[in-house]
C-alpha cells in the first residue's frame, strides 16, 4: 500500500507509456498485463493509467531473462568478443554477441522511439566504477554527452546509470529543473548545455544481479504521457 506521501502524481509513479518503456513491452502489452492482474495500476478519476516504480522492479526481478556473459576489461578492446552465447530459447541456435549488440541497439531504439527520449544508452558494468557502451541511440550515440557505442567510461559519466545499478531500481527524473541530484552528471550541463529535461534509467540483470542500466535522456517533460 502506498504511503502518504507515495501519490500516483508523485516521482514514485510512471504513466503508462514510460512504465511500458521501463518493462520494454508495448503500451497494449502492458495495458493487456494489468487487466490480467500481473502488474497493479492506479486508475486516475479521468480513467489515466499510474504504475509504481516499486512494482515494475518487482515484475522485472521476475520476467527479464539474464543477458548473455561478454568478457570486457578497462584494458581490453571495445570490440565484443566473438564467444558465442547459450542458444536463444525455442530455437537451438546459437547467437553471437554481434548478434546481442544488434538486438540491444534495436531495444535502444525501440525505447527511443516509444517516448519523446531522443538519447539512449545501454550501459554494462565492467567494474565497480566502469562502463561500456553497449549499444546507443542514435546509432553515433550523444557526442555532445561525449558517449557513443563501444565507449569504455567512468560509470559517473552516464546519468543515473550509477544510482540505479546500486539499488537495482528503476529511477526517473521527469522534470531535471526539480532535481538536486542524479548521480554523476552535472545537472546544470544537461539541463543548460544539452538541453535535457528528463532522465529516465532501467536495470538490466545478469543472473538475477543488476550489471547494466537503459538510460534515456529526453528534451522534454514526460507529463504529457
């Protein structure tokens, strides 16, 4: 049950095509979810669908399969290794990381493409304060964040890749004028330089273990959604 202070208009809450993004199904998916009773929904009085970002974290605990093992050291090429992966379920074949890579920019650009978030990166963990790109969009990545596909970065340089890989959460910064905080980035550069107005990330699992983030910089305000 909520708290007082855990209101369907507060940060805690998504709409329902954010919360889709988060999830990284379709809106209809999602809508098809909750009428079934797998993932709850606050209807607001003018019939507008509300999700908890504790409750998507639940679901995705749940339902996302752990993404293949890739080898990758802060001195080691940016270029995937070729170690084929465990085979893809149904199918029996093996996939290649390439194949991986290309699956990942197309989730890159599904998630860009379902919101007005026009910069998304798919951060992986190599270290505690070590990242790599591994897919962007566009497909040149934010040259303006000085973040593209295949970079090997401080973890810090990614905005809110950090906070949420730690708690393993979902977290969302719909409005970045409101903010104080996002975990590395100075927010007077994204908001003044760039241009950003939200931050959206999502953890991605390996294992059951949070190694990477979905992170989505948008140029304006999520309310409309």
């Amino acid at each position: 049950m909520a708290d007082q202070n855990d209101t369907p208009a507060s940060p805690a809450w998504l709409r329902l095509t954010a919360a889709a993004t988060c999830l990284g199904v379709s809106a209809t998916t999602l809508r098809r979810w909750s009428d079934a009773g797998r993932v709850p929904c606050f209807r607001s009085p003018g019939g507008h669908r509300r999700y908890r970002l504790d409750d998507l974290h639940g679901l995705l605990r749940t339902t996302v399969p752990p993404l293949p093992e890739h080898t990758c050291s802060p001195a080691s090429s940016h270029e995937p290794s070729p170690t084929s992966l465990p085979p893809q379920a149904g199918d029996g074949t093996a996939l290649t990381l390439a194949d991986t890579a290309l699956r990942l920019q197309n989730l890159a650009h599904t998630a860009a493409s379902g919101l007005d978030l026009p910069i998304v990166l798919i951060a992986w963990l190599v270290d505690p304060g070590t990242a790599t790109i591994l897919a962007a969009y566009p497909p040149d990545g934010a040259p303006s964040l000085g973040l593209s596909r295949g970079d090997l970065v401080p973890l810090r340089m990614i905005p809110l890749a950090g906070p949420t890989i730690v708690s393993g959460s979902p977290s969302v910064v719909e409005d970045l004028s409101h903010a104080t905080d996002i975990g590395g980035r100075d927010i007077d550069y994204l908001r003044h330089v760039l241009g950003a107005r939200t931050v959206l990330a999502v953890p991605l699992l390996d294992g059951g273990q949070t190694s990477g983030a979905l992170v989505a910089l948008g140029f304006s305000s999520m309310r409309h959604f």
